[in-house]
C-alpha cells in the first residue's frame, strides 16, 4: 500500500519534529549536568567577585581616609588581645616602678633618722 503525498509529508515532519525533540533534549541534559552547573556557578561567583573587588577600589579611591580609618578598626579589633596584654604589662610596668621608688624613698628616710 503507497501512501499518499498528504501521508508522506506527515511522515517527514513528524521525523523533523522528533529530531529537534531529541537535539532539544540533548542540548538540556548538557546545561543540567552537574559538570556544567558547577563550573557556571564557579565563573559566576569570580565574576561577582570581580565586581565586589572592583567596587571597594573605586569606594577607596573616592574615601581614602574613611578606608584607613576602618582598615584601622579592623586591624585594632583583630588585635585586640595581644593590645590589651600589652597595655597591662605596661600599666604594671609603672606600677612597680612606682612602687620600687616608693620603698626606695622610705628606706632611706628610715637610714637618715
């Protein structure tokens, strides 16, 4: 049994049709791969990263001091603890000191009498 032109014209289209399906569903499979995810995620994060970067120059161009002035802040509560440390052994420091003169000054206002 031949099949009409009608027929025939139906047949090649629904071939066409179903090659594009399948080159569609080709082409998805490639952009849900979870290689494909993860590197599209990596260029995104370094792009975002770029521009984050690329903004806090020009916020620094345009603010120099307000930047020292927090690049201080940060590096002051970053070190806060070796500060205080050092603050104490100072305070100590003089504390003895003091006190050492003090003693100093007594016992020999107790040798002259």
């Amino acid at each position: 049994m031949t099949d009409t032109p009608q027929v025939q014209a139906a047949r090649i289209e629904v071939d066409q049709a179903q090659h594009r399906l399948v080159a569609r569903l080709h082409e998805l499979q490639q952009r849900i791969a979870p290689r494909t995810l993860a590197r599209e995620a990596w260029e995104g994060a370094k792009s975002k990263g770029a521009d984050l970067a690329e903004d806090a120059v020009d916020a620094v161009r345009s603010r120099p001091v307000a930047a020292g002035g927090i690049a201080a802040a940060v590096a002051l509560f970053l070190a806060r603890e070796p500060l205080m440390d050092l603050a104490g052994k100072l305070v100590n420091g003089k504390n003895e000191k003091k006190t050492r003169r003090r003693r100093k000054k007594s016992n020999e206002m107790e040798t002259e009498e």
